[in-house]
C-alpha cells in the first residue's frame, strides 16, 4: 500500500483548505495509506476530527532552527513587494511596539532583499542550497526512517516553521514532494519559496504566473486546481431557505441584508466604526430603511463587540472562535464555514476593506464595496490598512484591474455604491466575471479530484 504524507500546522486554515474538502476520503478510496503530519500539541484535535481507518495523525515537537537559520529566513520573507513590507514594518512599531530603530532596520533589509533577491534566480538558488543542507529536527528526521512516505504533501509551501522542513527533509531522503499554498496571493508577497518541491498545486491561473515570474518555478511542473474548499460552494444542499436563514439571526425577511466581512487584524477597532456609519446613514435616510447590515467579525478578533449591540439597523454574525486548535489561530469549524456560506448567499452585497472574502463573494456572484477610508477617526498607522486596495498590495492591485467592485473613498461613496447595487445587482458583473476568471477559476465543485488525481499521479 503507497502512503502519503501531508502537513498541517497552525490549524487556522489549512483543514478549511484542504483536509475539510474530501480529498482525505478519495485518497483512502483510491487504496493509499495517509498520515496527517502535525505538531505535538495540535496531534489530539486532529485525531478526534481525521484519525480513522487509512487515516493516522502523527505529531513531532515543535521545529527550532538556529538561530542564524531563522534570520536567513526571516530575511528571504523580506524579499517582497516593497510597499506592502513597509507597511507590515509600520504596523509592527505603531501597533505592537516594536522599536523605532528595528523598524527603520527592518525597511533597510526589505529594500535591498526585494530590490536585490527578489528578482535574483542565483541568490534565491544558493539560500535554498543552503537550507537543503541544514536539518535542525531530529524527530523529523526519525519520522522519515519509520514511515518511509511514498509521496510528500506539505500543504502550504511558504510555511517556514514547519512545512520548508518537511519538504527539505523529503528531498535530502529522495521522496517526491507536491506543495499547495494557504493563500493566492502568498507567492508575491511573502518572499520566495526556500525549498522548490518537485510540483506544486495552485488555485488560479494568476498564482501560476506568479510561481513562475517571482519564485522561478518551472511551469510543466505547476498544476492548477482551484480552490478545494471551494467545492462546498457549489453544494446546493447546503443553502437554508432564506426565511429561515434570517429568523435565526433574529432578522426581518422583508429586509434587505448587507454582509460586511470584517478583516480584523490590525484594523478591527476601526471596522467596528464602520458598523455606526451605517446606523447613522440609514437613520438620516440616506440609504434605504429595509437595509440591515450583517456584522460578521474575524474569527480570531470578536473582542468588543458590545459596542454594537445597542445599535438597530445592525445585527452581528454569530463566529465562534473555536476549532482547531492553537490558542490564537483558531478555525471556525464546518457549521461555521456552512454559515458564512449561507450569510454571502443570501446578502445583497458584501461591503468590507479586504481579505479573500471578496473573492468568496465574487465567486457567488456578489456585489462588492471596498472602503478605503478611516473609520470615524483617522488611523493611527502611518500605512493605513486601506491602502491595500490603494496600490499598496501587489495581488489587490491586479484585482482592481478588472474594475469588478467599488472602493468606496467616504461614507457618502459608500452610501452611493450601496443604493447602486441594491438598485441592480448587475453593476459591474463583466468585472467579477474578470475576476473571476483570472483568481478563481477553475470553479466548478471539482478541485478536490483534480487534487487527488494529482497526488494519486505522482505516486511512484
């Protein structure tokens, strides 16, 4: 029996992306044998939600590298589009507190690594040179000599905490190894790949591009899937009657849902004001009175939420912030990815200030406002979060070239784009097919077979 090996660490997307989508069970149905690799201490919540027959969890201790090791690191991840480094540094010394001079040493490295490595075939070769030759885990290794894997799945190939090692491992024993990605937008912005595996699965066209222009990665050596979890979107049986959908968040039929997805983050406390903007506009009437606004926190930031419960014309989204399983990066668990699926079903439209929910909603056919403007106050970040979709952010850039939502500059743009498009949802669907068909695609309830065909094809 052929066995297959996949990562999962940090337990906050990784089972949403992948191990939620089915492709466990047709991989068990196709005769291999799988092992869930994971850290120690999440090995007990995997085991309750995966372990079964064909199916073992095994955890090893957390991976610690010297400490030179983890500079080298962190300083390929500095190899990124410059402003959206210069940005992450600000955040760091205007929200976290990290030292004024650390941040100005910081932005120094960002400019030379992403105007220098970036770019550099060579150097980017000799950094994954010397990480093929560095083993800082022995347990690691000792789980490679037990198991012997036929086949390598590290789930998400910019992981560098536990997923580059596990790749590197496979290389040094000689097993194959395929590698998927958290994000879409995680080749472009996040410095480059420290191991290249032997093929990679990726959920776009876009994301092919970017493996090939930014990490160099050779492109009959690419595979592109799609979204797996996205298959869940394309199960009718999993929409509630929109009656029932409403009385179980308390709210009116007869209204008109507006979703807003929160992003949380650094910009949490700001997006809470957003939620008194819109009471203030539908009580001044500038925006119709069957409109209710749909407040769904971030999962890992649903602190201070009271603020919004004297309000009236918003109610907010039941998220849970449990799952599994590390303490401050939990996932919302499958009733909760079944509810936000129902939230953006059967929402006029999704207003937010950006994550991947815009692409959710894009791909069920959503209307779309994006604020770029502070809450009530000015933001205290000298890079101010909206500036993502102002140029600041690479990935989101490409996005608003296909022009298929608003960015709305001022609560009266925002006010404007709301009676637009409850006025005709229409508006701009030539843009969100673009989108559509350029970051999301394919989209057709099947990118877990194309990923099992894939694994089960690079079996030796």
């Amino acid at each position: 029996m052929k066995t297959i090996c996949i990562t999962s660490s940090g337990g906050r997307t990784i089972p949403r992306y992948f191990l939620r989508s089915g492709v466990l069970q047709r991989l068990v149905a196709g005769g291999v044998k799988v092992i869930i690799l994971v850290l120690e201490h999440d090995r007990e919540a995997y085991e309750r939600e995966f372990a079964g027959d064909g199916i073992d969890v095994v955890g090893i201790p957390e991976i610690l590298p010297p400490a030179w090791f983890s500079k080298l690191i962190s300083f390929s991840r500095s190899a990124a589009h410059i402003k959206i480094t210069r940005w992450m540094q600000w955040v760091n010394y205007s929200v976290f507190g990290v030292p004024y001079w650390k941040v100005k040493r910081n932005i120094l490295i960002s400019y030379l690594l992403g105007t220098v490595l970036f770019i550099a075939r060579n150097i980017q070769w000799m950094v994954r040179f010397i990480v093929l030759r560095v083993s800082p885990s022995q347990p690691l290794k000792n789980f490679f000599h037990q198991y012997h894997p036929d086949l390598v799945f590290a789930t998400s190939a910019m992981n560098d905490i536990f997923d580059v090692f596990v790749l590197a491992e496979a290389r040094r024993c000689g097993i194959k190894s395929v590698a998927g990605l958290r994000g879409w937008d995680a080749l472009s912005n996040n410095g480059f790949l420290l191991v290249h595996p032997d093929f990679l699965v990726v959920q776009s066209e876009y994301v092919a591009e970017a493996a090939q222009k930014y990490q160099f990665f050779p492109k009959n050596s690419i595979n592109v899937i799609g979204f797996p979890h996205y298959d869940w979107y394309k199960k009718p049986e999993l929409i509630k009657p929109r009656d029932e959908f409403f009385r179980s968040l308390g709210i009116d039929p007869k209204k008109r849902l507006i979703l807003f997805g929160a992003n949380g983050q650094v910009s949490h406390e700001r997006e809470q004001e957003f939620a008194e903007i819109f009471e203030d506009m539908v009580k001044a009437g500038t925006i119709p009175g069957d409109a209710i606004l749909l407040y769904r926190p971030y999962p890992t930031y649903t602190k201070g939420l009271e603020r919004l419960n004297s309000l009236q014309n918003v109610v907010v989204d039941r998220v849970r912030a449990v799952g599994l399983p590390t303490a401050g990066n939990p996932e919302i668990d499958r009733q909760d990815v079944i509810h936000q699926i129902n939230s953006l079903r059967h929402s006029e439209m999704l207003v937010t200030t950006s994550g991947t929910i815009i692409l959710d909603a894009v791909a069920l056919g959503k209307p779309v406002v994006v604020l770029t403007f502070d809450g009530k106050m000015k933001s205290p970040h000298r890079y101010p979060f909206y500036k993502v979709h102002n140029g600041l952010c690479l990935d989101w850039a490409e996005v608003g070239k296909c022009r298929g939502f608003q960015k709305a500059a001022s609560p009266g743009d925002w006010a404007r784009y709301m009676i637009e498009y409850l006025a005709n949802p229409s508006k701009d669907a030539q843009g969100r097919e673009c989108i559509l068909g350029r970051f999301i695609e394919p989209f057709d309830g099947k990118s877990t077979d194309r990923l099992a065909r894939t694994l089960f094809s690079l079996l030796p």
